[in-house]
C-alpha cells in the first residue's frame, strides 16, 4: 500500500491482495485499533449477525402469530 | 396548528440549529470544514450516519408505507447489517490507510484518473436527485399547514439547510444530528402511545395487532422466493445487502459521515452501532403506520390524504361526483366498523372460527372502501391529469395534525423537519466534497491556499443546494417518495459498488477495464429499469456484477490483445 495522501496508484501486487484483502491483515495495526468491546472485532461482527438472525427469528413468529 | 405547536417547533429547530452553528464556529481548513477534523466519537458516528439515511421520508413515507402495504417494507433493511460487516472489516480500514476525504480517491489511487471522475459523476447526478427529493418530503407539511403553494415551503427549508451548512460544514452537521436522532427517538415513543392510547378502550394493543393482522398489515416476513416482489426476505437480505453496502460504503454523504471518526475502531463501532439499532427503529416506524391503520378502522379516515386535491375537486365540474364518493365511502366506513367490532368481540371471545370468519368480512369491506378511494383517485386525474393521486405521504401528515393533541404535534412536525435537515445537510456537504476534491482540486486548481478551498467548498455547498431546490420543484410527481429514492438509488448504486468490489478484489483489472465495463453495466441498468425486467431491488445485484463480469471480460481481450501484439 502506498503512503497515505499521494496521487500515486495502489500497489495490488502484494502478496494476497485479493484474499486477505477482506480481513485487512495489510491495512491497519488491530493492536491500536482493538475493539474497546468483547475483546474483538470478529466477536463484535458475530453479535451484528447474530442479533439479526434474532429479529428475522422474532419477526417471523411475529408475523405467524399475527397474520 | 396552534401557537403552543408553532412555539415548540420554533424551539426546537433554532436551539438545535444554535448549537450546531456554535459547535462548528472557527472553521479554517477544507479537512476541518469536509470531515470535522476527522475528531468525532463512535456515538457521533453512529447518529450521524443513521441521521443521514433516516430522512424526512422516513417519517413521512414509512408510516404511509405501513398504513397501505403492512410491515413487508422492513426487509429492505435485512441486508443492512452485513453491509456493515463488510464495510467495518473492508471499507473503514483502506479509506483510514490512504486519508482520503472522498471514497473517489481511492479509485483514482487503484485504477486512474477516468475512473475516479466516472464515479464521481455518478454520484453527484444521484445525490443531488435524491437530496431534491428530501427537501420536498417536508415542505409539503408547511404547504398543507401554511395553506401556501409547496413551492414557497421547499425554498423556505432549503435555505434554512444551506444556511447552517454552508456556515459550519460537517461538525454544524455532525452536531446537529446528534441532537436531532435523540429528539427524533423521544418523538417516536411518544407518537406510537399517543396512537395506541387513541384506540377505543376496549380494543388493547394486542387486539390491534390481531385487526391489522387479520387485514393483512402484520407482513413482516415473506419466504417466497418471487424476483418480481418488491420486497421479500431474499429480495431484502441479497438485494438490500447490495444496495446499502454501495450507499454506505461508496455514497459519499455516508462515508463523509464515518470518515469524522477519529479513529478506525470509532469509525467502526459507529456503524457497528448503525447495524443494531436500524431495523428495529424502522420495523417500530412501520408499526406506528400499522397503528394508524388499525385507528382508522373505529374513527373514519378521509376519503384520500392530500387536502390540496380535495379543494382541487370540490372547486371542478366534478364536485357532485366526488360528493357521491365521499357519501359511499362514509357508508362503507360504517358497514366495515361494525364488522370491525364483530372482529374485535370474536378476538375476545377466542373463537378462532368466528375470527376468521370476521377477519375475512372485515377484508372484503376494506376492498370496498379502497375501492372508493381508487375511484376519488380516478377522478381528480379526470379532473386534472396532472394530479398527484398517490396519498401515502399525506397519511401520516394527516393523522398528527387531526387527532394528537397540542404540543405534541409540534414536536412531531419539528422531528420531520430535523429528518429532514439532517440527511439534507449531509447531501450538501457530500455534493460540496465530492465536487471541490474529486473535480475542482483535482482537475482545475491543484495548488491553492486552504483558505481559496475552504470559500470554494461554502460556495459549492451554495450552488448545489439551490440545485436540490430546483430538483425538489419536480419531486411531487414521483409518487410515493421512499421508494422513488431508493429507486433512484438502485439505478446507480449497483454500478458504483461494482466498481469498487473491482478496486478492492479483482487485482488484475486495469482502469481502462472498469471504465467501459461501468459505461455498459449502467446502460443496461437504465435499460432494464425502463423495460420493467425485475423488481429495483436487484437492480443493485445486477449492476455490481455486471460491472465485475464485464471488466473481466474486456481486461482478458486487452491481455490477449496485448499477448498477440508481443508474439508478432
């Protein structure tokens, strides 16, 4: 990845770009960015989907109960 | 309304505004004025980004939506939370690493300068559509209130916006928001009691829900799988999935939100944060529309919302006929509230053949009563074919103004109005961004004072809303305003996302690539839409992958291109 601000163009030859890529292994120091909740940031990105499978769970009992 | 109602909303607006306008003093630099220094904490994030989204139309369509459709509508926001998922793990982190203050930058890093400028492009030309629109959502309030032209009321509101935006940039809008969002909730809560304690006393909540239920509002979830159905879960979860992780995630007015987080772990937690709470809130707005519903069962709803067409027809040739309507309808409402109390007598008895025997009378008189409203609606375009016949976003208008008491509709009116603003002043200041950095700094002034930039930003910010004002002139003859956002929205949305899944995880596509591909993908996008091929929420699907397949393809024939060139 090239220094921050510079109209230079990305380098996309480094090892695993495509990959890891998505877990942002080359993009940020996850030391300094630790989640300041359940200890880390998988676990924070589990609750978001776990809560949501929860309110489509809800919402479908919801809507048998109802309609 | 009353002068206790005009001095709550007055109060409201202008402490809210104050505070912004002070918070915000002292701007000097375009990184101060476009991203708030980039010093905002997560819960500032978090409303802000949701503030943003939650427009005027939220409060005014959603209940309207709620009323005449049901709950269905709370599956477009399935695919929300994963787009933040995405976004936290993708997104935050790359745009954090290259400081960028627009999300075009990166392209033009990644791919070239042509690209970047497409994007651009694409987006202006739909943020400022849409941010047209928002500004329309709450002028028709005044207009109906103020019993002036709606014209007068979008100009009125839209330099109220410009004014605190074009002052304070993103910290007047950041601030303001944040105290818009808590306003906003206290008003929700406070609107669904009042509508519930509005019920007849012997009918609970529960009973209400079983009423609306029995006349097919309790929708929330449909499992069929029907390309051709606005909204179901799939349509909600894939499509809907597409759609907000290209506005949250490529719509400038939403990445200059989390771009103010002073740090990558703010910026996320604000999302994070905007994953958990959206689809409650919005299965809770929907609710309160079904709650409206289930009111104008016992108490007679007028025979169409919009008070303008009513004086329109009574003034025309075609007075008697809508008189009749109006008589017919008044005698459908009696026939269907006394099914509606058999209904209520057969719920409490527990008699479940009685209730559904009841559920099916009191749907069949309900057809009967809309009936009457698609003939009221007929009429007035008889009368005037320019009508507006589509009520959905005066219904919930209507209901504040008619039967909650005094103050509160103030504050109601004052919460459509912060809605308003809040998504109206990210728009300016998106459309301020992307024009100064991705147009004006990039290809016309490369090497000015922070001072020259920062004027150019206010002045930008100027033009564009007086853009959006022109815009919000047409927005009437839309139709039903949420959707024809996200509509608008899901013709460009697709594309831009694709462009950037491209950036992000296709390594060996060049610019040049992308750039056509996008040109395609989006002429197709355009071409379907006109041809009704499916509904608009996998339009999003069909662009993003069209612009992935697309470059693929023309990126393999430039290689072979370039291979034949090399072996003659």
């Amino acid at each position: 990845m090239q220094e921050a601000g510079k109209n230079t163009r990305i380098d996309t030859s480094y090892k695993g770009y495509f990959i890891f890529n998505i877990f942002n292994y080359n993009m940020i120091n996850e030391e300094e960015e630790k989640s300041p909740i359940l200890g880390s940031w998988p676990r924070v990105y589990a609750l978001v989907i776990g809560v949501l499978v929860l309110i489509i769970v809800l919402l479908y009992i919801f809507t048998r109960q109802y309609q | 309304m009353s002068i206790t109602d005009w001095i709550v909303l007055g109060i409201t607006l202008l402490a809210i505004i104050g505070y912004g306008i002070w918070k915000s003093r002292g701007t000097k630099n375009i990184e101060g004025y476009l991203l708030a220094d980039r010093k905002m904490p997560w819960y500032h994030v978090g409303l802000s980004v949701m503030a943003t989204q939650a427009s005027a139309i939220t409060f005014l369509s959603a209940p309207g939506q709620g009323y005449t459709d049901g709950l269905r509508f709370v599956q477009f926001y399935f695919g929300l939370p994963l787009a933040m998922v995405v976004l936290c793990i993708t997104f935050i982190p790359i745009y954090n690493k290259l400081n960028v203050f627009t999300a075009y930058e990166f392209l033009e890093k990644r791919f070239d300068n042509k690209t970047r400028t497409l994007t651009a492009f694409l987006f202006l030309l739909q943020r400022g559509l849409s941010t047209g629109i928002t500004i329309y959502a709450p002028a028709i309030i005044l207009s109906t209130i103020l019993n002036i032209d709606v014209n007068y009321t979008i100009v009125i509101n839209g330099l109220l916006v410009i004014g605190y935006t074009v002052y304070g940039g993103a910290k007047a809008v950041s601030y303001t928001q944040l105290f818009q969002m808590s306003v906003i909730f206290a008003g929700l809560f406070l609107a669904a009691y009042m509508v519930v304690h509005l019920l007849p006393e012997n009918v609970s909540f529960s009973d209400a829900l079983h009423i609306s239920g029995k006349m097919g509002k309790i929708n929330a979830i449909d499992t069929s799988f029907d390309l051709d159905n606005k909204y179901n879960i799939w349509s909600g979860i894939i499509g809907g999935f597409f759609l907000q992780l290209s506005y949250f995630g490529t719509d400038q007015s939403q990445v200059g939100r989390y771009l103010t987080g002073k740090s990558v772990a703010q910026s996320r937690l604000g999302l994070v944060m905007n994953g958990l709470i959206k689809i409650p809130m919005q299965f809770f707005i929907l609710l309160i529309g079904v709650m409206v519903f289930t009111f104008y069962q016992f108490h007679q709803a007028p025979v169409f919302f919009n008070k303008a067409e009513i004086k329109q027809i009574e003034k025309s040739a075609y007075k008697a006929d809508y008189q009749k309507l109006e008589q017919a309808y008044t005698l459908a409402h009696r026939e269907k509230q006394a099914q509606v109390n058999r209904l209520v007598d057969a719920i409490h008895s527990h008699n479940e053949a009685a209730i559904d025997e009841a559920g099916k009378q009191v749907k069949a008189s309900d057809a009967k009563s809309n009936s009457i409203r698609k003939e009221v609606a007929a009429l007035m375009k008889k009368n005037s074919p320019t009508a507006d016949t589509n009520d959905t976003n005066y219904i919930f208008l209507s209901f504040i103004t008619q039967q909650l008491p005094v103050g509160v509709v103030g504050l109601l009116i004052a919460i459509i109005f912060l809605a308003s603003m809040g998504s109206m002043a990210s728009g300016l200041n998106s459309l301020a961004s992307t024009t100064v950095v991705d147009f004006y700094k990039r290809l016309y002034k490369k090497e000015e004072s922070e001072k020259s930039y920062l004027s150019t930003s206010r002045w930008t910010t100027v033009a564009w809303g007086l853009f959006c004002i022109v815009t919000a002139f047409y927005a009437s003859r839309v139709g039903n305003l949420i959707e024809a956002v996200n509509i608008l929205g899901s013709l460009f949305y697709g594309t831009i996302l694709g462009i950037f899944l491209v950036a992000f995880y296709m390594k060996n596509i060049s610019g040049t690539a992308v750039f056509y591909a996008a040109l395609v993908a989006e002429a197709f996008i355009v071409y379907a839409w006109m041809t009704d091929l499916t509904a608009f929420l996998w339009l999003n699907v069909i662009g993003c992958f069209a612009v992935m397949l697309v470059a693929w393809i023309i990126q393999m024939v430039m290689n072979k291109s370039k291979e034949n060139k090399t072996s003659s």
